[in-house]
C-alpha cells in the first residue's frame, strides 16, 4: 500500500515515522525542509510538491494545522487528481465541520475515498502508536485502512458513515479539554486567594476525583508554571474553541462557556501568551485574582 503522508509537524512525523517502520513505502511532502530530511534519513522519499508526493498513491494522509493549510496542501495542488484512481484520503488533521462537509462532496464528485481521523493524544503518544483515533466514512473505506490504523493508534473508534461526524467529536473532546484547563486555573486561583498551596491541590484533585490524564498533565503543568517548550500551542486552543463554537451554531446547540473560554483565550494572546502551552490559560485565572 503506497502512502503519500502530507504534514510532518510534531504530531505528523513520528506518525509517518511509524508507517514507515512498518513496511509501508511512504512519499512525504511538507512546508519546511527540516522534518522531510528526517523522515528521508528513514526511508522515506521526500516530494517536492504535495502532488509530486500523491502521484500514484493509494493512499494519502494529511495531517496539516487547520482549514486554510489543508485547503492549500490538498485542494490547491490539485493533490488529489494525482492519486491513484480508487485511492483514499485520509485527513487526520482538527478541521472544521464545513471544512468536513466541503471534502467529503468533493471527493464523492472525484471518486476517492474520505475519512476524517482526528486523533487523541500528543506527540510521546504518537511516537509509541498508541493514539486514540476517531475515524468516520464510508465501512469500506475505512476497512482498506484500518491496518494503518492498528499501526498509528491502539484503537479506533468507528464514529459514523459521515466525515465530519469524527470532527464534531474531535472538537467536543477539545472543549472538554479546554474547560478542564480553564476549570483548574480558576479553582487554584481561588485556593491561593485563601493561602493554601496550588501545587497541593492539585495533586490532590488529580490524585483523587479528578484522576484522569487530561486533568494531570496540564495540572502539573499549571502546578510547576511549565509552559514550554509547548505541546500545544494556546494559540491553536484558541482555533479549535473557535470551531466548536462555529459547529455549534450550525447545529443550533448553545455553548455558552464555549464563548467564556474563547475570550479567556483571546486574552492570554492579548499578553502575548499564544505560543505557550494551552496549560498557561491559566495564568488569566490569576491576572484576573491579582495573583500575577
């Protein structure tokens, strides 16, 4: 099965790393040079293009940063026409629930297969395989792929025969996470205005009812101040806000903390916080409590 892998970000090369090391032959394309020299030391054969790099593919990931990187990469260059006629695209990548519907009909007018597979999980998560995937499309489609799948995840969740169902889900799983950082920055700010040690507390919520690893890794983050080198960015929590609350109005769902979070978030970015970790939302909790 030829790959054609498009973004090797820090989520996308260790997973192109892993196809790789398991036998499957993969043409790689991305932005900037540097990461496409490391997956090519492997194996790899580094496209000058992301068309050059879906020539004759039977399958083709992309794992790009939002809606205007994915239109460029997949629909400008016209990446798709390049492929293999039965092939299937494969978009790993946090778009939008348009941005989802807009591929889904445009590759049903192009004959290729669509699934949209966001992922759970950050970077050490993707270099052991051990990702969450969240898949939906077609049963056949994602039958083709699914020994991807097994390679780059330890389980695939089969959400619906729809596409942008996946990206719903990924998104509402991003709100969660959202709200949990901005939960816990405001609960430590609220202990420190009594005195008590926030380090403390949260090891004892993260410890106890809240044991969970979204809760822990971003509240030893907010515990320590660790912030960088970031894992992901608060810039792009501000973007994946964003398009909940835009999926939610197209569904007519109200999301009113959703609003709160995007303009705590549009605030961390007014302090110049945006490359940070998405875990120093909480320092807004703590400007506003006069605490830093």
């Amino acid at each position: 099965m030829n790959i054609a892998f498009l973004g090797l970000g820090t989520m996308g090369l260790p997973m192109a790393v892993n196809l790789l090391k398991a036998g499957y032959p993969v043409s790689a394309w991305n932005r900037s040079p540097a990461p496409a020299a490391k997956l090519a030391a492997l194996g790899a054969t580094v496209a000058a293009s992301p068309r050059e790099a879906s020539a004759g593919a039977e399958v083709l990931i992309s794992m790009l940063a939002d809606d205007a990187a994915t239109r460029a990469a997949v629909i400008d260059t016209q990446a798709l026409a390049a492929l293999k006629p039965g092939a299937i695209h494969v978009n790993m990548a946090t778009v939008s629930v348009a941005m989802a519907a807009e591929l889904a009909e445009l590759h049903r007018q192009m004959d290729i297969g669509y699934i949209a597979a966001p992922v759970l999980g950050r970077v050490n998560v993707a270099e052991a395989g051990k990702l969450n995937i969240l898949a939906a499309g077609e049963p056949e489609a994602l039958a083709q792929v699914r020994p991807l799948f097994d390679v780059l995840g330890q389980k695939t969740w089969n959400l619906g025969g729809r596409p942008e169902q996946a990206n719903a889900v990924k998104l509402a799983v991003n709100f969660m996470i959202a709200s949990a950082i901005g939960t816990m920055g405001e609960a430590a700010a609220l202990v420190q205005g009594y005195g008590a040690e926030k380090a403390g507390f949260l090891d004892l919520v993260t410890s106890t009812i809240f044991a969970a690893p979204v809760y822990q890794g971003y509240g030893a983050a907010i515990a320590q101040e660790r912030f960088e080198p970031a894992g992901f960015r608060l810039a792009l929590g501000l973007k994946d806000v964003r398009l909940v609350l835009e999926a939610a109005e197209r569904a007519n769902v109200p999301l009113p903390l959703a609003s709160a979070l995007r303009d705590t978030h549009i605030e961390s970015l007014a302090y110049g916080e945006g490359h940070l970790d998405w875990a120093a939302l909480s320092r807004t909790s703590a400007r506003r409590a006069g605490q830093a």
